[in-house]
C-alpha cells in the first residue's frame, strides 16, 4: 500500500484498486448498475472501492451510498442505522424529456492521448493566494475552489496556447450540485443525477488583462451568483445541453466547441464527507479517483479534511508538458 500512498503521481499504482475497465463504463443498454472491489494488500491495507453508474445518480449519490454501507457495516446491531434514500428520478427531470444521455453524461477523449496529474494545493498556501485575490478586485472572500480551479483552468490554457496558435479563446464550465439551489430545497440524501452547470465567459488567452488570476476569480464567482437566481427546473443549462446534443446526434459540448475555443471542465467535489466513511477500521488514509478517458477536465476534493485541496487535471499529454512546468502553479502545490 505505501507504493500508492508515498507517492502522489502513482496514479498507474492507484488503478489495481479499481473494477478492472468498469470505472467510467459507459453503457446504455446493459451493464451492472453498481460494482465494489475489495482490494487485500499483503502488508495489511485494505481498499475499497466502488462504481456507481450514472443511471442511479450523481457524486453526491455516491457519497450517500457509501456513508449509509459503512454506517451498518460499521455496528449492524443498531437498528436505527436503516437507511433512507430518497430517490428523486423523474419527479424533477423527466428522462421522457431528457432521454439516455442526462443519465450517462461522458466527454470522450483518446485516454491514449490524455494524462491525468494529482496535485495537492495545501491550505496554508492557499489562504495567501485567496487574501491576494481578495486584495487585488475586492472579490470578498474568494473561496479556496475558486482560487484552485481559476489558477488551472489558467495553466492549463496558457499550456494549450505555448503548443498551438489556432486557439485563441477558451471558457470554464463548472458543474452544479443543485441539491441546496432548489426550491424547496432537497435533502443531501437525494439521490439521482441532481446536477446543472454554468460557464465563464469566453476569453481571450493572449490579452494579459482577461488572464489575470483575480479577473477570472471574479468571472467564476458572477456566474455562480447567475446561476443562484435560475429555475433549475426550468433552466436547467446542463439539461438543455444533453437535449441540444441529441437532436444534433452530437456528444455532449460538441455542439458548442469551435476551432477558435476551446471548453474546460470543472467539477467541484470538495465538502463531499468521504473522509468520513468509515466501515469500523477506522477513516480512510486516501480517497482517489480513476483515471478517465477525458481531457481538458479537472476535479477538485478535499485533501483530506481542512487539509487543502487535491486535484485531479487530466490535459493532453503534450499541453500537461507545459502545464506542469507553469511557475504559478508549482509555487503553490506540495
């Protein structure tokens, strides 16, 4: 176990602990709906994990499955540990509406042509580079995933621009956790794919102005405050894209990608208590993701608990060359 956890790019390492090709299976018509691998090391360790498919629900949901397993496996005798689901469906989103894809979103890349890097942004650095950000436009208490996903998303384009000069302006799109935005609001035991999004503006990556750090700290937090004022019901712009991609018989943000822009994806799983699952041998020393066949995608989680924030980039390879390389980004990572 010390071969994966001594080592934070060992993500080769990590992927033994996986059901063998099933992480991020994508599948309409068969397939299990959940898998769990236990996973004995000879030193003592133990690994679990699991693989829930977007059928059944969101990070969120996962979350919820997991606390509720480890919770009776944990003390089975307690009879008020029965857990209680709520299975939300079609009561909000109609798959009718909708059809398959708003229940297996996937963004496909060559995951030949793809790295993914883990990268630990400790909080102590963290708290400078928010206070500097804060200083600079007045953002009021930018928060530490604001912070983290402006600062890749600005690597990660800088790098893209250093190996390509056809690509002249770029966007964020964040994902949303809409369990606390509804009304009424939805309990965090909700499960399904409760989920929306909302982006920055385009930018341009040669103008010095639009690629300052606390410029697009300013913009992820203005189209957070737009998004808090939608029907996301109504409104849904994750929704409205899965519909827009079926009837063009287009992957998901194919439609909307050009020549001239290129897309990043965000999705922010920090808070998500998984550091406190605990099936009675005590809370986890880490908790990881697969790698995945995307690029230009980037997750963020807790680095344990008020322990920074790790992230997951998956670029490239050539762009990861040059975004790892990038002195803003190595000043604040371990």
């Amino acid at each position: 176990m010390s071969e994966i956890l001594d080592y934070p790019h060992a993500t080769h390492a990590e992927s033994i602990v996986f059901p063998k090709d099933l992480p991020w299976a994508y599948n309409y018509e068969g397939g299990n709906l959940l898998v769990a691998q236990v996973s004995k090391f000879d030193c003592g360790g133990i690994a679990i994990s699991v693989c829930l498919s977007h059928k059944i629900g969101d990070g969120c949901s996962v979350i919820n499955f997991l606390n509720d397993w480890s919770s009776i496996t944990r003390d089975h005798t307690k009879t008020t540990l029965v857990p209680s689901p709520r299975f939300v469906g079609d009561s909000i989103f109609s798959a009718q509406n909708c059809g398959p894809l708003i229940i297996d979103p996937r963004y496909v890349s060559d995951v030949n042509d793809c790295v993914q890097k883990r990268l630990v942004f400790p909080t102590a650095k963290l708290d400078a580079l928010r206070a500097k950000v804060a200083t600079e436009l007045g953002v009021e208490n930018p928060t530490r995933v604001e912070v983290v996903s402006a600062l890749i998303f600005k690597c990660a384009t800088r790098a893209a621009s250093s190996t390509s000069t056809s690509m002249r302006t770029s966007k964020l799109v964040n994902f949303l956790n809409l369990r606390t935005m509804m009304k009424p609001r939805l309990p965090r035991s909700a499960i399904g794919n409760v989920l929306s999004l909302f982006s920055t503006p385009e930018i341009n990556n040669s103008n010095e102005q639009d690629m300052r750090l606390s410029v697009l700290v300013r913009n992820i937090r203005k189209g957070l405050e737009v998004a808090h004022k939608k029907d996301h019901v109504q409104q849904n712009e994750f929704i409205l894209q899965v519909v827009d991609s079926m009837k063009k018989g287009k992957m998901l943000f194919e439609n909307i990608k050009d020549e001239d822009c290129t897309m990043y994806l965000c999705s922010n799983l920090c808070k998500f208590p998984y550091y406190s699952v605990d099936f009675g041998w005590g809370k986890p020393e880490r908790v990881s993701l697969p790698n995945g066949p995307f690029k230009n995608m980037f997750f963020l989680k807790d680095y344990k608990t008020g322990q920074g924030v790790e992230a997951r980039v998956m670029l490239h390879k050539q762009h990861m060359s040059a975004f790892e390389c990038a002195e803003e980004l190595l000043d604040l990572i371990s």
